[in-house]
C-alpha cells in the first residue's frame, strides 16, 4: 500500500481481551479516533465463551465485578453491565459444606479451624495498615510462621490458586495481603446470561457508538517504531500486508509478545531486560461439565480446603440458567498446576483435578465433561502472576501495554485488567491536553 494510502488513526489497540475492550472504550469516550484490532473471530480474549452442543461455557475467566473502574468503563460508553450477581457470591466448601463467610469474614474462617487465628488476624489487620512483611517471603512462608494447620494451609493455597492461578509457595506475601486488605477479596461479582463474551459485545457496541472501530480476524504482524516512538501497526488483510498510522499504540498483547512484534533492538534494553526475566506466566486448567442432578448447592463461586489441585468452581446456572439447555446443571472448575509459574505434565495435572471432582462430588462421574482446557505458555491464564508484574511504560514513546501482566500491585480480575486501561488512556489524554 503506498504511503499516501495507509489509514490513520489517533490510537491502535492491539487485542480485544479485558485491558484492550476497556482502553479502546475509554479512547473512544476520550475522542480519540481509535482501532481495536483482534487476531481471534471473537471478542474478551481469555475471558471470553463458547458454545458447546447448546451450553455456553466459558474459557478462562467468567467472574466480571460491579462496580469500581470496570463498571465505570461500561458506563462512560453507555452501556450496562449486564450480569447477575448470586445470591451468595463466594462461599468456601469444607468437608462436603458450603461455609458462608460472607458476615463473618476471615474471623469466622479461621476461628474454628486453627487456635492460632487471633495471631494471623492480627497480622492481616497489621497489612491493612499498610505494614506488610518481606516481599521475598512467599505466602506459604509467611503462613507457616503462625500455624501448621494443614486445612489452613490448603485454604490459603486455594485462595491464591483461585485468583491469581498459581500456588501458596509461588505467591508474594505482600501480594497475597494487598489483595485481601485492599483491593477486591470477599466482594460481589456476577456470571453474564448471555455467556462472558455477551459482556464483551456490548461493551464494544459502546464503543462503536463513540467512533471506534473494531477489526477481528486482524492479526497484527508488527508495531511500527521510528526513532524510538511509536508510529503505528502492519496488520494482515487477506494475503496482503497493511500500514496503519497511529501516534499511540495500546497493546493488550502482553509484553512478551509486544517486545517481539516492536522487535527487541527498538526498546530500551532495561525493559527487553524485564521482559525476559521478570515475566511469570500463570497457568491452571480449566473444566466445564454438566450435571442432570444438581452437585452444588451454593449459587456462586466456593473455594475448596484439601485438595491435590481443585481450588474453586463455580455454580454458573443457578443464577444464569439460561448457560445450559433445559434440565441441566453447569459448571466451571478450576485447577492449578504444581508448579504453576513453571513447566509441568498437563495430563498428570488434569487428572489430579478430575479426582478431586470425584471425591468432592460423588455424582461427578455421571457428569457431561463438555471441555478441559490448560492455560499456559503463551496462552496462560495471567502473563504474569501477581508481585511480578512490569510497568506499563515499555520506554518506547506512545507504546503502552494494559491488561494482565501490568496490574497495580497485588491486583487480580477483569478489575484489575479495566484499572491498567485507565491509568493508561488517562496518561494518554493528560498528553494530548498539554501537547
């Protein structure tokens, strides 16, 4: 395409997951004429869904959280955020019970487990206060300094699987404790009717409405970088290349991959440095199944105690049973590898979680697997797990990255993913006002 031909536009996001449907939203909003372009045939990356002989399941993440950035993002572009919320959002599943924490929070979980409670609620209200210990302590360590407690111990295990996917042992303690003390742990979240990637559609509707234009099928094959600021993308068009101009470039893609499409020799080499070293890559395994007789009785998601993988799984058709055809209980379990920030055997690891299945729910055997997906290497459930994240400045001017491998510290969630959309479309508009 000649020179003169190429399209232009204010900003280029590359990728349609969470961080990038809410940077293209809020772009849009802002009056930027903006991009969104997309490799896959669908919208919400890893938090999207699937249809599977006439259920919609999900294939990574399913939990979207009123309120906060998040909501505002659906908000600014006109759009409601169109999930239902459980009756009994999270709830913990000891011993075959459902334990409701929801009034009782950490006192009540650990008062009748462990007679070392009131040391560890002293140190959590201690991390409230902002005092947190060594960030090279991981959770478990930090953990086994007040109590042996082996149901405590999976409890924690399980919490960090749940939310940032990996283990106890892996996790930052700081991280771990920022979450709970201060950002999103024991809140309300919601499962979409339409399936997860219907939050996506209409979040992107919204976006439409304001100007944006959004391309799947698009695989970008480089961003462009011209005396160390960037110039726009080359994406693929049928079998031929395409320039498109941008002075800002937002990449949901991951700085892994970021580096690569920008080439490494034109970033700053600290940053190709981060990139290399600094990354952990989260993996679990995912399993959606369903069940003509009801497994769970709790509405929404339970965190599990002793497990050899299992840590939550959610009840997706008690509030939304519109998921599955009629008569069918669905539901999604997750699992975490061990290691999960490293290299391990996926059928070995899958089958730890199906006999955890088995053993918590005795008619898991007569359940309809419908998918076992596991989430890692370049497709892992988090691009880097919490307490290692990168800054979302890449040193290369108008060149950020969003999502989830640049969170606030001690984030987790589409929350998360929606609060790096932010502060970067907001750095970006505070640039175009003092330009």
């Amino acid at each position: 395409m000649a020179a003169g031909n190429n399209e232009r536009f204010d900003a280029v996001v590359i990728g349609a997951g969470a961080g990038g449907l809410c940077a293209t939203a809020r772009l849009a909003h802002a009056g930027f004429s903006t991009l969104l372009l997309e490799s896959l045939d669908r919208l919400g990356g890893r938090a999207s869904s699937e249809e599977i002989e006439g259920f919609k399941v999900n294939i990574g993440a399913i939990a979207l959280e009123p309120g906060g950035v998040f909501e505002e993002t659906f908000a600014l572009v006109g759009e409601r955020l169109d999930i239902r919320v459980p009756d009994l959002p999270f709830a913990f599943y000891l011993d075959r019970k459902v334990v409701d924490v929801s009034r009782g929070g950490w006192s009540m979980l650990l008062g009748g487990l462990t007679k070392q409670a009131a040391k560890i609620l002293e140190r959590i209200a201690e991390a409230r206060k902002g005092n947190l210990p060594d960030g090279r302590q991981s959770t478990a360590e930090w953990l086994s300094q007040y109590t042996s407690n082996e149901t405590v111990h999976a409890i924690f295990r399980n919490l960090c699987a749940a939310i940032f996917a990996c283990n106890a042992t892996e996790l930052p303690a700081p991280a771990f404790l920022t979450y709970f003390t201060k950002k999103g742990a024991f809140k309300r979240f919601g499962f979409c009717p339409r399936g997860t990637i219907g939050a996506w559609e209409d979040l992107a509707a919204g976006a439409r409405r304001h100007g944006a234009d959004i391309r799947l099928s698009t695989p970008v094959r480089s961003i462009l970088i011209e005396d160390g600021r960037a110039r726009g993308v080359v994406v693929r068009q049928g079998d031929k290349d395409a320039k498109i101009d941008a002075g800002v470039v937002i990449s949901n893609a991951g700085p892994k991959h970021t580096l690569a499409l920008g080439g490494a020799q034109n970033f700053p080499a600290e940053y190709a440095r981060l990139v290399r070293e600094k990354l952990k890559p989260a993996a679990n395994i995912v399993i959606n199944f369903a069940s003509r007789e009801p497994l769970l009785e709790a509405p929404g998601l339970v965190t599990f105690g002793k497990t050899r993988r299992l840590c939550n799984m959610a009840n997706l058709t008690a509030s939304c049973p519109e998921l599955a055809p009629e008569g069918w209980n669905l539901y999604v379990a997750y699992a975490v590898p061990i290691p999960a920030l490293g290299d391990f055997d996926a059928e070995t690891e899958t089958q730890h979680a199906l006999a955890d299945l088995r053993e918590q729910f005795p008619g898991f055997d007569k359940a309809k697997l419908l998918s076992v997906r596991v989430m890692r290497g370049d497709w892992p459930t988090q691009r880097s797990c919490a307490g290692f994240d990168l800054p979302r400045e890449t040193g290369v001017d108008g060149l950020w990255c969003v999502g989830d491998a640049v969170k606030e510290y001690g984030n987790g969630g589409t929350q998360a993913c929606a609060e790096t959309a932010k502060l970067v479309v907001d750095q970006v508009v505070a640039a175009r006002v003092t330009a």
